[in-house]
C-alpha cells in the first residue's frame, strides 16, 4: 500500500546555515533528504513512518571532494558515481570504488550519496565495510559547533549512531595511508547486480617479507551493525599465510560475528560464505 503524500512535509533550505537553524529549532522533527534511494522506496510501499524531512540536495557546503598529501575528504553529497570517476580515489582506496560499483543501479549510483549510505544505518550497506578498512573519519556539524568522530564506533546498534539530533553529516576523511596494502573487497548477494548483500567483505593487508604486518577486516550483513573483525586481525598480525593460519582465522571469525536468518540469507550461509572470503582474501595476498 502507498504512502498517502500529503501527509508529508518537505522543506528545502537555503543555506546550510538555515538548515542547522531548522534542526536546533526542532530537533527529532526534521529529518535530512539527500538522495532519497532508500527513503523513496519506503514511501512508495507505505512504510516511511517519519512525516517530516528537509533536502539538503542543493547544499554546496556538503558537496565536493578535496585532496592534500595526508586525506582524501568527500563531502556527504557525493555520489557513488562521482566516486567511481575520481582517479585519486582509484588509486589509493579501490575498495570504496569497487563498492560504488556494486551500489544499485546506474541510477541510484548518479542519486545516491556516500552521507546517505552512513546514516541509513543499515549493516548490509555497501560503503561501510570500505570505510572502517580505511579507518575513516566523519565531520559532524550544528550551530554548536563542528566535531570529527572515528567512523569506527559511530554505529551503536541496527539503524542507529552517535549523532545528535541536531546535527548534519557534512564530509566523510580517508587517511591516505595504506595505500601499499593489499586490499580486496567482496560482495555477495542473490544477483550479480541490483541486489541487497547477504555477506559484504572488505579487507587490506600489509605484507612484509610474507609476513603479515598490519591487517584490517571488516563485514557486512552479519551482525547488528557493520563490523570490524578485530579478533581475527589480532589472530593474522606478525604470521605468515598458512593453511593453519587461515583455518585458524576463520574459526575466530566464525565466533566473532553474529549473523541472523532473514528473508535473505540464513545463519549457516552467512557463517559459511564470511568464512570463504575471508580464505579467499588470505590466499589472494599470499600470493
């Protein structure tokens, strides 16, 4: 059944300046619109239970990408698209590239938008896996002020985060500094396109004379929110890529995550695929 549209309100503020005004005025009233790929949805099948939002879609202030030696910062408007067209972003993190190319459609890919992604909150996102790999920062900002919070942390459980209900995400910051590693980034899902993941993995490694020196995994669709394996990582820092560490590992990631069954997938496939990629990561960086 349709979501009836008058019973919606939506404001477009001028100024990010007027926007911050609107959230401090009336905070848990007015909720951001950006790209609306997954708040269309939910309104057409008669399940967007929030009546009131706001576009901050023509906010120049939340738009661009800037470079310098240490961060790559991409403001919460960018789109997966502008993502897959920076060559600096291909260079140095081909894993948030590869999971821009496996977000929807072309046109959600033109619509939908990084900032979108992080506050929809959902642990089958695509992007989140990429971001905690590469230890992300993201900017917070309100007429109190400006904060920057490791995105590691920022989800505190399914659907929700750390921000204040009178904040806006502004930027999302890459360190660029694992740019040597080795990375991989897996999405699995019904369909090769177009579809909701049942096991997202992203992983970086740095290898130093065959030894695993730093590592970073992380996971999507198999706990409450987004997750990164710190167990695993701890399990693969300082040893060498064996049969009997890869056993080893996937055991720890077996425990350490928590899968549900769904209208998707089941625990035992979830369990099961997280723990092949994790081997096919292994054996991918290894050689």
């Amino acid at each position: 059944m349709r979501s009836h549209i008058p019973s919606y309100e939506l404001r477009i503020p001028g100024s990010l300046s007027e926007a911050l005004a609107l959230l401090a005025r009336e905070p848990e009233v007015w909720h951001p619109f950006a790209g609306g790929t997954d708040l269309m949805v939910l309104l057409e099948a008669g399940k967007l239970s929030h009546k009131q939002f706001f576009s901050v879609a023509g906010l120049d202030d939340l738009r661009g990408i800037e470079m310098n030696a240490d961060y790559i910062t991409l403001g919460a408007l960018t789109t997966y698209t502008e993502i897959r067209n920076q060559d600096a972003l291909q260079q140095d993190f081909p894993l948030l590239i590869a999971a821009a190319k496996e977000t929807g459609s072309i046109a959600t890919q033109n619509r939908g938008t990084l900032g979108g992604n992080i506050m929809n909150a959902s642990p089958a996102a695509d992007t989140p896996p990429a971001l905690l790999v590469y230890d992300a920062e993201i900017e917070l900002i309100s007429q109190r002020g400006v904060r920057w919070l490791p995105y590691q942390g920022f989800h505190t459980g399914y659907k929700k985060t750390r921000i204040a209900p009178d904040e806006l995400l502004r930027a999302v910051r890459l360190p660029r500094r694992i740019k040597q590693w080795r990375q991989y980034y897996r999405k699995v899902g019904t369909r090769k396109a177009q579809a909701i993941s049942k096991v997202c993995f992203a992983g970086a490694a740095l290898i130093n004379n065959g030894v695993i020196e730093d590592v970073r995994l992380a996971l999507g669709s198999v706990a409450p929110i987004v997750q990164r394996a710190m167990k695993t990582e701890d399990t693969l820092r300082g040893k060498r890529i064996r049969s009997e560490i890869i056993l080893e590992a996937k055991e720890i990631l077996a425990r350490e995550i928590a899968p549900i069954d769904d209208i998707r997938s089941t625990v035992h496939y979830r369990l099961r695929v997280a723990q092949n990629l994790l081997g096919e990561f292994l054996s991918q960086i290894a050689q």
